[in-house]
C-alpha cells in the first residue's frame, strides 16, 4: 500500500503535468502551481472529512440549522 506521501506527490506530479499541458502553463510561476495544488488538496481533504462526518452521523438537518440561526438572530 503506497504511503500518504507517494500518494501526495503522485497527485502533485499529475496536476503539474496537466497544468505544463494547458494553454495557461506559460502563464503560472511555480508558486502559483503549488498555491493552487495546495488549494484542492484541503478542498479534498474538506470534502473527505465532511463525507465521513455524514457516514458517522455528525451532522444536523438543515432545517434545524436554519431555525436555529433564525432565533439566534432574532434574539441579537
């Protein structure tokens, strides 16, 4: 099983390969590229750890969400 950070820079290697391929390639600095890898990699991670919060049943109807900051901002 590959480690984190195989997979890390595996993910890292094909995002600078379709960015050297895109029309916008001569256009980004290196630190541009990696701000922007680094940008959908929490995203990802974001979206894991959300997906797994629904799984485990950490999450709130939205409606009782909605009431809740309806009063809150009603009683400030």
């Amino acid at each position: 099983m590959p480690t984190p950070q195989i997979n890390t820079l595996a993910s890292f290697y094909q995002f600078i390969g379709q960015q050297l391929a895109s029309e916008r390639a001569a256009q980004m600095s290196p630190e541009l590229a990696v701000a922007i890898w680094r940008e959908r990699e929490e995203t990802r991670t974001a979206i894991r750890e959300g997906l797994a919060d629904v799984e485990a049943g950490r999450t709130f109807p939205a409606d009782d969400v909605m009431r809740e900051l309806r009063t809150d901002l009603h009683d400030a």
